[in-house]
C-alpha cells in the first residue's frame, strides 16, 4: 500500500458518552487577563565588610564627641526604587524611580549580625509595591527596624542614615553597659538623631559600597491596568437517544469514506479549490477520506441530533486603584451547529491506498448506524479550555479551529460542524478531517441556529 503527502503527528481523542438534553444558561468558561500596566518596589542590597569610618568618640573637650576613626565589620545600603511598566504594542516601557538610600554602619557580634540579616531581609520581602510611593517605602529612624532595639545589639554605637531628594536624617543608636558588684550587668541605650550628619560618615558607607554588586529584591507586582479576555459559552442539546437511524443525510457531492489502517499509523493530508476540498486524517486506526464542495445545509437538519453552541469573547479593560472602572473594549461572537449525519461509507478493503492530487476515492459501501447519536459535554468542554489555556495567543486565535474540529465530545460515527460568523458567512466541516466548504444558505441556516438558541 501507497500513501503519500502524509504528516506523521499524534492525535490524542478521548471518549465518554454522555448526553445532556436542554438548553443550558451561558457560563464563564475561561478568562485569561494582561497587564497593560503595573508598578513593583525594588531594592538593592549592598554590603561592604572592614570599612574605615569617620566617627563621633567620647573625649573631654567636647560633650558632644569628637571625631575618630573606627572600622566597621559591615557595611549595608539599601537603595529603594519604583518601578513603572507599561506595555505600549509589543514593547514593555519600564521607568524607574529613586526612591531614597539607607545606609548602615554595623558593628554586632557575629550571632546577632546573622540575625540582623535575616530579619532585614525577611522584612524587605514583606514590603508591598504600594509601600514604595513613599520614601524609603515608609521607614523612618526610631521605628522598626531601626529603633531602640538596634542600640541594644550595637557593640559599638551603629549609624544610619537616610538619604532622599526630600530630606536628609541620620541617626546614631548606643548601648552601655554598667557592671556593679551587688546588682550585676545592667543595660542602657540611648540613640540621637542629626539634619545632617556630623561627619562625613554618610559620604564614606556610599563610597565603600559604591562599586558592590547588589542583590535585588523585588516586591510583588500592583497591578493598575489589565486586559481581560473572558470566553463565555451556552449550549442547546436536541439528540434522539432512541432512534439509530435518525441522521441528518450528506449534502449531495459531500464524501465522508473510512477504511481501517495499522494503530501506529497517524497523519494528515489536504488541498482545496474553490469547488471543492479534499482531505485525510488517520488516528486511532482508522483513515477517514472526505470531500467538501459548496453545498446547502437544510435547517430542518436541526430538529433532530444537533448540537448547537454560541461562544462569546469579550475584551474587557480595567483601570485599578484610585477611581476604579472598566470598560468593554470588544465582544466577538461565534455560532456552531453539529448536526450528526450518518455513518462514513467503509472502503472494500482490498483497494489500494493512494493519495495524491487530486484525491482518488476509493470503491465504498453504505453502513447501518447501530447506536443513535452521542455527545459528552464535560469532555468537550474539558478539551477547549484546556488548549485555550495552553494557547499563548489571544483565545480568539485559536476558537475557531477548536470548535470546527473538536477533539473531544462528539462521540458517535459521523457529524457534520456549521460555523456561524459575524459577518453573515457560514462554513460547514467534516471531522475528524480538515475537509470544508461554504455553505450556500448561510440566512436561513444561521437564522435557525440562534432560534435554537434562544
């Protein structure tokens, strides 16, 4: 056996009967939303270690102290920053905005310096990108975690300062220890805060930090503008479960012919013209060979074993934060008919398989359908969903050729799928294959479709 034109690739189908009768409510069957337009905090944390610094020391002729040289085990600098991203086309727009420094002479015991990094950290990672439309994201000297709990680690008085296009504060954090015979240990701290810093202690953490490369935390996004795409889908199911032979027949010049082929054999082959389109698929041992020409399907098909959809998308923009509000933007409808025919002819077995251009139809011999039709709709369901979730595209991509050539639901031998455009125009298809035409009464047909609805 010959056959040519054929793409190998796996073709998964699931089947479950089951059968819903009615007409169900339209449902939200899936969103998917974009952000058009976010804000994040960042901070880079940067530290130098054994830095020199310009300090105030303890001496007589002054009280308020005088200046002296001390090295410092850690230096840290935290530089805060908003991030603004807008997606303007295909291209992100990131602005970033300073949004002030903190600087940090420290001088711990080694536990208590441990500790201190991992509460600093545990700390950043807690700050929401709200939190950033404030200098230093809202921290300020004498409150956590620069507060009087800072003194009591220091081994030797700990300095911070902050730096910002608004303002300038330092702020210096100490302990004393006094010992007494009688009471024991006793601890006492004390801190004082400066306009401007009495040495040039701010300018030397800058400079030893200047050339460290940073670790950089980022807050979680704030979304202020998305894109939503919802889909939204309502279904009418007339099937006869009782009678085998109650099918919709092919419209005349339409070829619907199976044979069975090897289980491992999977494929694809198709061409068109405007008088006609040919195709095959093999999946699940079988070949199916079909041919489309432009044809009238009646509505009167509807009465009986047909499957009507109405698949909706809408395009929502919202704008959040203050003065929340959104708009539709879009809204796109589809309407499809599967309307079960009956049963692929079946090829004598003993012709030879050829395709090729045109497709060469072998000899076939009509079957008797045995079971009345069949449809499962959480399967068809199911498989939509899930491939518009695995489409990186927008839905609407996507949608048409899913509900046109189903991969799940329509359970029984044969179906015929008429899709319903805005535009007035209608295409039927023959699946599994990609075979298709033009309907010749899209008015008439499409009209009956939304009354099924209805």
């Amino acid at each position: 056996m010959r056959w040519n034109r054929v793409l190998r690739q796996t073709v998964f189908v699931l089947v479950i009967a089951a059968t819903l009768p009615g007409l169900s409510e339209a449902a939200e069957v899936y969103r998917r939303a974009t952000v058009l337009e976010d804000r994040i905090g960042k901070i880079y944390l940067r530290s130098a270690y054994g830095v020199r610094l310009t300090v105030l020391t303890d001496c007589e002729s002054n009280p308020d102290g005088c200046q002296g040289n001390q090295v410092y085990d850690e230096v840290v600098r935290l530089d805060f920053a908003s991030e603004h991203r807008e997606l303007a086309g295909d291209e992100v727009i990131r602005t970033e905005e300073p949004a002030g420094s903190i600087l940090m002479a420290l001088a711990f015991s080694q536990d208590d310096l441990e500790t201190f990094r991992t509460e600093l950290q545990n700390r950043l990672r807690r700050l929401s990108a709200q939190a950033f439309v404030q200098a230093f994201a809202g921290w300020r000297p004498m409150a956590p975690p620069f507060d009087r709990e800072l003194a009591a680690l220091s081994e030797r008085p700990t300095w911070v300062c902050f730096e910002s296009d608004e303002w300038t504060k330092v702020a210096r954090f100490h302990r004393k220890i006094d010992r007494d015979p009688d009471s024991g240990e006793s601890l006492a701290t004390g801190s004082e805060t400066y306009e401007t810093a009495p040495t040039p202690i701010c300018s030397e953490m800058a400079d030893a930090t200047e050339g460290t490369y940073p670790e950089v935390i980022d807050t979680l996004v704030v979304p202020g503008k998305l894109r939503e795409v919802a889909v939204l889908h309502e279904d009418a199911v007339n099937i006869d479960t009782e009678s085998p032979d109650a099918l919709a027949p092919r419209p005349d010049g339409v070829l619907f012919v199976r044979r069975k082929v090897p289980e491992n054999w999977k494929g694809k082959a198709s061409g068109n013209d405007e008088t006609r389109s040919v195709a095959s698929h093999v999946s699940g041992g079988w070949r199916f060979d079909a041919q489309a020409v432009p044809a009238t399907i009646p509505s009167e098909a509807l009465d009986r074993n047909a499957w009507l959809h109405r698949w909706t998308i809408e395009t929502i923009e919202r704008q959040l934060g203050p003065e929340p509000h959104s708009r539709v933007v879009g809204r796109k409808f589809l309407q499809v008919a599967y309307v079960a025919t009956v049963p692929a002819t079946v090829a004598d077995p003993s012709e030879e398989m050829v395709v090729d251009v045109p497709f060469e139809f072998p000899e076939a011999r009509d079957t008797t359908p045995h079971v009345p039709p069949r449809v499962d709709r959480a399967a068809f369901l199911d498989e939509m969903v899930g491939r518009l979730d695995r489409h990186h595209g927008p839905p609407s991509e996507l949608l048409e050729e899913l509900v046109t050539r189903p991969e799940a639901g329509l359970v029984s031998d044969a179906w015929i799928s008429v899709l319903c455009r805005e535009d007035g125009s209608a295409t039927y298809y023959l699946p599994p294959t990609q075979a298709h035409h033009r309907v010749l009464n899209p008015d008439l047909f499409c009209a009956a479709v939304e009354s099924g609805l209805e």
